[in-house]
C-alpha cells in the first residue's frame, strides 16, 4: 500500500509568487497551504478559481486546478464549476476590486444561493495590481492616486454585506504573522463548512498602501468577544459594525441550510423520466 503523506509543501506548485517582498498575499498564500492539508484535499480534486489583481495570481502558486479568469468573474465561475463538478472542493479568490467593486454583483447572488465554495476576499483597500487606486473599501478620506484630495466615498463593510446577503458561513481573518494561525484555521473551517464561505482577509499592500499596514492592523485587531455566539446572525451583525479603530476577527456566523447542488439535484429527481415534471410529461401537454 502507498502511503501518501500530506503537508502544506504538498499544495506549493513549481511556480514562485512574484509579489513584492512583504505583501500580505504571501501570508494569505501559506494559511491557504496549511488549510489545505488540514482538511487533506486531493490536489486533483481541488480547484481554486480567482478574478484579476495581484491577489488573483494565487492560483498558479497552488498545486491544484486552477483557472485565472476575468475581472470581477471569479464566482459565478466557480460556482459553474460547483455545480458541474460537485464532488470537488472548490475555492475562488480575489481582491477587494475584483469582489466589492466590478464583480460587487455577484455576492448577493452566491451568497443566497449557497452553493458548497469557499470564497476568499484578500481585502488591501486599494487596487494594488494597477498602482493603488480608490477601491470599494478604501476608507473615507484617504488618498490614493486616483483620490489625490482623499476619498470621499462611504467604503463598504465586505463581512456586513456578505451576512446581509445570507452567507451561511462569515469570517474575518489578518494576514499579518501574528495571527497565521486563525486564518489557517478560518480557512480549513470554511472549506470543511457545507455552504458558501466567506473569507474576508485583511492583507496590507506594502507598496501602494501607507496607511492600512502590518502595524496599522495590529493596533486594531481583537478576537470577537468569547461570549460570540456564531449562529446568532444579529449578533454577527452587530459585530460586523464594528469597524475603524476596533476589528474584530474570527468567525462571524455560521448555519447549516441546503446547498445549490443538493437543490439542483432533487430538481433533476423530479425531471427523471418517471418523475412529476417529467421531460414526458411535458411533451404530452403538446401532443
Ligand atoms: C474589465 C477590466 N477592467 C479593469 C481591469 C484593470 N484591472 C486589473 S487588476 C484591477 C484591480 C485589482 O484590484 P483588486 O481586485 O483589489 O486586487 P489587488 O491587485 O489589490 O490584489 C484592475 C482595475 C481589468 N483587468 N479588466
Ligand atoms: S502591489 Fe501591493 S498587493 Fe500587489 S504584490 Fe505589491 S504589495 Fe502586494
């Protein structure tokens, strides 16, 4: 018998990241790792799908499948490959451009449909890949190249949003080294959850980013209160608000419901040939 043994060197591919030297999406890329071999998924049953940034490089330095799409497309994509492959452990990935901003749309959408994937939101509160514009989250009055006198727009709350919309699993993590531990475990949590993950990752842009960094954070961050509890979605809402000079991290909320494929599949049940509904059934009411 072969004994194949699992570590998280076995999710790193051949190819090197190329992001600046202290991104957070090093960080966000060894959690990933560790969350993977915590929860022992098949590299070839496993597919990460991401939209476009730096953050969405993340996929071709993961010995998986893997599929680089388009801008702001990373989750209706992977919910095809969900429903088209349910026995794989999918994941999309992408930054807060890419899932607040172009592809802000399909959130609400996932989220209700809750499809089994988990989603991780590699928040820098800018674009980093095109040179640090205003994004969704950058927060209000910041500068940025594209908000030289500072950014007047309210950001969105990305863990408020995804609760709102009826996410059945919300956690935030921070890329900063202190705290790899709990995002690893985030991670395996909501890949091992049945039902849409969402993952909101905290991860400083050390090159077009001086205000949110590693420090920043750290003078910020506090674990939820030990009394949280995670199947209290007002509670989790109440917590959410939370922002600014208090963040808290971990997970936020977390319900058992149906999946999108378990739905599908009782749909295809009822379609059988013998089925009510049936595709015979319907050709007679033209006959
Ligand atoms: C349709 C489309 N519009 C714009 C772009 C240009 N573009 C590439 S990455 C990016 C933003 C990336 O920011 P974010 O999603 O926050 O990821 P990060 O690079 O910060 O990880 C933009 C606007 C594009 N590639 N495609
Ligand atoms: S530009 Fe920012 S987000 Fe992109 S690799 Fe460099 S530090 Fe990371």
């Amino acid at each position: 018998m072969i004994t194949v043994s699992i570590s998280p060197l076995t999710y790193q591919s051949a190819r090197r990241p190329i992001w600046c030297a202290g991104c957070g999406d090093y960080n966000v890329l060894s959690a990933l790792y560790g969350a993977l071999s915590q929860v022992k998924a098949v590299p070839e049953e496993t597919i990460i799908v991401s939209g476009i940034g730096c953050s969405g490089r993340l996929p071709g330095f993961v010995n998986s499948y893997g599929f680089h799409t388009v801008h702001g497309r990373a989750l209706p994509i992977a919910v095809g490959a969900k429903v088209a492959r349910p026995e794989l452990t999918v994941l999309a990935v992408g930054g807060d451009g890419d899932g607040m901003g172009i592809g802000g749309g399909h959130l609400p959408h996932v989220a209700r449909r809750n499809p089994d994937l988990t989603y991780i939101l590699v928040d820098n509160s800018l674009y980093g890949q095109t040179k640090g514009q205003t994004s969704a989250t950058t927060p209000q009055g910041q500068v940025t190249s594209t908000a030289p006198y500072g950014n007047r727009d309210q950001p969105v709350n990305p863990v408020l949003l995804a609760l709102a919309y009826g996410a059945s699993f919300v956690a935030r993590g921070f890329a900063g080294a202190q705290h790899h531990e709990q995002l690893t475990e985030l991670m395996a949590q909501g890949i091992r959850h049945r039902g849409f993950g969402f993952i909101h990752v905290l991860s400083p842009c050390v090159t077009f980013n001086p205000i949110e960094t590693y420090r920043y954070y750290q003078e910020r961050v506090t674990n939820l209160p030990a009394t949280h509890n995670p199947s209290d979605r007002l509670a989790a809402l109440g917590q959410a608000l939370a922002q600014g000079e208090k963040i808290p991290l971990g997970l936020f909320y977390q319900a058992s419901r149906p999946t999108l494929e378990e739905g599908l599949e009782e749909i295809r049940q009822q379609a059988a040939p013998e089925g009510k509904g049936s595709l015979q059934e319907l050709l007679e009411q033209f006959a």
